[in-house]
C-alpha cells in the first residue's frame, strides 16, 4: 500500500478492517487451519470504576455497528497483508478467507446512553470465533475512549444544573478523530453545543463559538475588536474580554451603546470575583440581557464550586479537562469469551481464573430493576437462560445485529441525549454524587450479596 508522508492519518471507511491487532489476525489463521467451524461468545464488559465514579454511561455503539457491518479487506490490503513477515509462509486459503469475509454474527447490546456499572456486560458477539475474535480491538477502543468522555459529560451536565455547557474540547484531545468523536460523547451525554464544526455539520450538534485572543490583538485596540466583530455577527457576537484587562474591556463595550452583544466570555482569572464584577458593570450599564460565559480549564468539580459560590455565569465551555476526563483517563475495559460451541456440539462456558482477573463463564444478561415510582433498586447479572425474580426487572442487553446486519434503525443523537437525561434522573441521588458516590447495587447469580464496591477507590468487579 502507498505511503504518503503527508496523509493526514484520517481512517477511510474501506480501511477499517486494518485498525486491529496483529494477534487478531494471526489467530484467524490459527483457528481457520485447526478451530474450523467454531463458534464463539464475546462479551464486553469495564472491569472497574474510576476514582470517584458512581456511574458510566454506555456510549459509542452506533460507531461501533458501523464499523461491524461495513468490515471487509480489499483486495489491495490482501495483497499489503502478504507482504508482512508475520504472515509469511501461510497458505493461499488465509489470504482468499480474508478477501471472502464479511461479518455475519450476531450482536446484543445495551441502549446507547444507558448508566452501567463494573463487571456487567454491556454488549454480546456471538458467531464464527475468528470473526467475534478480529473485532475485539476496534470494540474496545471505540465503547471505552466514547463512554469515557460521555460519563466525564454526564457528570459536568450533573454540576451545571440548568446552565447552558458547551463542548470547547477539540484542540486539546487526543488528536483529531478523539476530537470529533468526543463531542458525539459529550453531546449525548448531554451537553447543549460544541465548537466542533465537522461534528455540528455531520452530526447535527448545535455548534457554538466566540472570538479568540489573536482576534483582538490583531487590531490597534480592544474595542476596534469587538467592533469589527459585532459588525460581521450583529446577532451572534460573544466577546472575549480577559485578552488585558477584563473589567476594563467590560465595562468600554457596555458604555458603547452602539455595540450590540449577546455576550461576554470569561476564559481566566477568579471566575467567581470576575462574574460578579462583571454583572454589575453591564447591569449598571442596563445590559440585563447579556449572557456570561466561563470557559478555562473547567470541570465538574470547578462549575459545582461555582454554582454553589452564587456565580452569576449563565454558560460554560468545557474543554481539556472533559475531552481527556483527566482525573480519570482510561476505562478499564475487557472484550472476552466466555463461551465456546463445536460444529454440531453443546455450548460450553469458559473462563479465566488468573488473579485479579478472573472472568464468570457463560453467556449473560442484565436486568434492571426499578421500584413502582422508576427509581432503579439494583441490577442483577444472570445466565442468558436464566429468568429473574418476580418484580419491575427490565433486560437491558437487546439485539442489535442479526447476520452482520443491523436488526432496527438507530436512534438519533438527540434521541439518546434525551434517553441519558431520563436514565440519570432514575439514578439515586447518592449514585450521582461527584464525590464518594454510593455503591449501586449489582448482584451476580440468584442468591447472592451485592458485592460492594469503593467508588472512592474505583469500584472493581469481577
């Protein structure tokens, strides 16, 4: 395959098939010359919870069947994948194998946007074993990194209340397609915006902007700025005013009855002295109306303070510390199998019994259960053959994917948002907290005790 220094590193569709492991593809080679015929289960599931984390929320499942039923290998990548010294010496049928695939298994899956918890499956492959097998890299990466940032959102949406938050993120996450990828997150995790364009205009999410600080500078003064920048936006302008002085700048724009703003964006210093400050200049100034922005390294923890503080900011743009969920960036997720089926033979379940990461054997599912008002109890994470106790118990893995195809139309982006909101608000309030949230309860098997978990610490299960 070509080389091209300067490609921009953007994954095409007809590529998808390469982003995995080696291993994935040397096991297909093990299992087609001497596993022919088996079929395996897989299922997903986040060993624990981060620091301080009740709740995750699922996220990234529309990507993921995406990817499941487009994959494929073009005759060129065949051709590239003969070249590597790993598939040397292979015989003439792994190559064809690969050039004839197309996904067929099966996919359970829960709703997208659903609050999950450690150690329950969040989504079911079963089919050929080499196939279930080769998606475990793109699974992975794709329901970690975006369930990841949505829980980081949902918890920023949890601290802002009624306040407007916008997704400010794109030049400071991991690259460009962790950029687009985290405002789909954050969006349904609940946000109002982002400031992302290829995510407003391929995703539909409400975009969202202000000026930068080279804007500014690059007139003689501040008010030539805001001028010139009204002047192009007359029912848009937010203006940045912490380039010099904030109150300064404040206090020139809301005496210049001529200039008309929405807005005015806070990006550093005590935000909580500077909104209050810069409140009473633009009421004094009869500038009522006009909205305050926070932006500048916030998080959850920073907008409850402030909140809480009495700051009269009306929106926030979250950026860094969201998009990378830096007290918390990276999900312990895992992709198993937990059971295996010959050519004409009995399912039989599998595990693993290594320390600290054992796994449970079998094909499972989760049901939630709620009181009459729809409060949810607790979950319990049963054998798929298995039926749970009387009561409001709701099955939370459905199928998605029947053959490699997708068995229903999705739900749009602002149909899960509205579906994240629902669910949280079933959540008890103790689960929610942003610090040293309660245990919710998950009972594995009839019979058994909820098995606790510190969220202090990061809740861990098997």
């Amino acid at each position: 395959m070509d080389r091209n220094p300067l490609d921009p590193l953007l994954i095409h569709p007809e590529e998808r098939g390469l982003v995995t492991d080696l291993y994935q593809l040397t096991m297909w080679a093990a299992y087609r010359r001497h596993r022919q015929g088996v079929r395996g289960v897989f299922e997903l599931w986040f060993r624990e919870l981060p620091p301080q984390r009740g709740f995750l929320i699922f996220a990234g499942l529309a990507p993921a069947l995406g990817f499941l039923q487009g994959l494929r290998f073009t005759p060129e990548q065949v051709r590239a994948l003969r070249e590597l010294p790993a598939f040397s010496g292979l015989d003439e049928g792994f190559f064809r194998s690969l050039e004839e695939f197309r996904f067929s298994c099966d996919v359970w899956a829960m709703p997208e946007g659903t609050p999950v918890f450690a150690g329950e499956p969040v989504l079911r492959v079963e089919g050929p074993i080499e196939q279930a097998q080769l998606v475990e890299t793109y699974l992975l990466a794709a329901v970690s990194f975006s369930t990841l940032v949505a829980s980081k959102a949902a918890r920023v949406r949890l601290a802002a209340g009624e306040a407007r938050v916008v997704d400010f993120g794109s030049r400071r996450a991991h690259g460009p397609l962790a950029a687009c990828w985290a405002a789909r997150s954050a969006f349904l995790a609940g946000l109002d915006g982002t400031s992302n364009v290829w995510a407003a205009l391929r995703l539909g999410i409400p975009e969202s902007g202000t000026m930068a600080h080279s804007f500014v500078l690059s007139f003689a003064d501040e008010l030539s700025a805001f001028r010139a920048f009204a002047e192009t936006f007359p029912e848009r302008t937010f203006l940045l005013v912490d380039t010099f002085d904030t109150l300064a700048a404040v206090e020139r724009a809301a005496a210049d009855r001529k200039l008309r703003f929405l807005g005015v964006r806070l990006d550093s210093g005590d935000l909580l002295a500077l909104s209050r400050a810069v409140r009473a200049i633009l009421d004094q100034h009869g500038r009522r109306e006009v909205k305050i922005v926070a932006s500048g390294d916030l998080d959850e923890y920073r907008i409850w303070q402030l909140r809480q503080a009495g700051a009269p900011i009306d929106a926030f743009g979250v950026g860094t510390r969201m998009v990378t969920s830096e007290d918390a960036p990276a999900l312990q997720a895992v992709y198993k199998l937990v059971a295996v089926q010959e050519p004409h033979g009995p399912r039989r379940a599998v595990a693993k019994s290594s320390a600290g990461k054992e796994t449970l054997p079998g094909a499972k599912q989760v049901y939630r259960e709620s009181d009459a008002s729809g409060l949810f109890l607790r979950d319990l994470v049963l054998p798929v053959e298995a039926k749970p106790p009387q009561g409001f118990f709701q099955p939370l893995l459905l199928p998605v994917m029947r053959g490699g195809r997708v068995v229903s139309p999705l739900p749009e982006l602002a149909e899960i948002r509205r579906y994240v909101h629902e669910q949280l608000s079933r959540l008890p309030e103790g689960v929610k907290s942003l610090e040293k949230p309660e245990a919710f309860p998950v009972v594995f098997g009839f019979g058994e005790k909820p098995q606790a978990t510190n969220p202090e610490a990061g809740g861990r299960r098997r």
